[in-house]
C-alpha cells in the first residue's frame, strides 16, 4: 500500500473525530461486540482501528474495576485524542494496522470492528493479529453485510469483500484463523457479521 492511501485514510477520520461518536449504530455495535466477546477478567485486549475507542470502552463497562489491559491503534491521530479521553489507562498508538506496535504473544483477544473493509492490507494485518496473540487467543470481527446508504454514504464495494462469513474466512484463513461462533447484529438498514475467530498457528 501506498503512503498516499494512508494519508487518505488518515485525514478522512481525523475530518470526522469530533462527530463520531453520535452514531447511534457505531454506539450500538461497539456494545454488541462488547456482549458477544466476554472477554473474561484479566484478559489483554487489542482493539485494531479502535477510532475513538468504542469498543475499549464498551468492554471497560463490563470490567469497571480495571479488569482489563486495554490496547488500540488508529492512522487518525484525532480519533485517538478522543479515545485518550475517555481511556487515560489504555495504551493507545498512532500506526497502521499492517504493523502493529506490539510485541509477539501479547494479547488474548484482538477485535476489529467495523474497519476491516478500511484496511489496505488485509493480509498483512491479518498475520500481525496472530503474531500478537497469545497461544488460545482469539479475534473478533465486525463486518458489514448491509448498510444504510442514507448513513454510511454512498455504495462502498470494499464492504462487499467481507459481507459473508465465506468472504471472511477466505480473507482471515491464510493467517490461520478459524470460525468458531457468529451472529448478525442489526441496526435500522445496517447488518453487520459479529464472528470469533481461533487461531491455529
């Protein structure tokens, strides 16, 4: 991928940090995600494309206590900023997805949510997620089999890499991933395919 395909990336999120949070979608789902993964206390969470840090925040609310070792990493340095103020203790990086800032066997859940469509190199991102995760570790995605057009803008035919869970596999198999478990979320004309995925490697 290209340094000019990040900048992109980059200054679209930043140019809508401010407003991200008042999707009511993006707020359900991070919620969904968070009662679908049940990440157990003591857990090390990665949250790839963490944006403004929905899903940390929405698996916080399940460990009030700090429970959790929270991780996130975003290209958009203003999602982030709003991410850091609602997480002071999560260690959260500005990077790209294809290289994560983390060291080997570090984490025991990786979710990503909403963004895989939004990734340059999926493959690359996909090897990164099973080289951070920890023996028995799993990820989790989010991808869209639906979407509102009114909501998300115009027809996104990345979306459509990723909107079964064959399409899924196919894209995450290469790295070693396996589907254990899925459901459908739904929200008004949005659909999205919540899967966990273990990791043979």
């Amino acid at each position: 991928m290209t340094d000019a395909t990040l900048r992109s990336i980059r200054v679209r999120f930043d140019a809508g940090a401010d407003s991200y949070d008042s999707s009511a979608m993006h707020r359900a789902l991070a919620h969904e995600v968070a009662s679908f993964v049940d990440p157990g206390r003591g857990s090390a969470v990665l949250d790839v494309a963490t944006g403004t840090g929905l899903v940390l925040r929405a698996l916080a609310q399940l460990c009030p206590d700090g429970g959790l070792q929270m991780a996130g990493i975003d290209i958009s340095p203003r999602m982030l900023e709003v991410a850091r103020r609602h997480l002071p203790h999560a260690a959260l990086a500005v990077g790209d997805a294809a290289a994560l800032p983390f060291a080997t066997d570090s984490f025991d859940l990786v979710t990503c949510v909403a963004a895989l469509h939004l990734i340059p190199d999926v493959p690359a991102m996909t090897d990164e997620c099973a080289r951070v995760l920890r023996s028995g570790g799993r990820v989790v995605t989010a991808t869209f089999v639906a979407s509102d057009p009114v909501g998300h803008g115009r027809p996104n035919p990345a979306r459509e890499r990723f909107d079964s869970l064959d399409k899924t596999a196919a894209a995450l198999g290469p790295s070693g991933f396996e589907a254990v478990r899925h459901r459908i979320f739904r929200h008004g004309k949005d659909a999205v395919l919540i899967a966990e995925w273990s990791c043979s490697r």
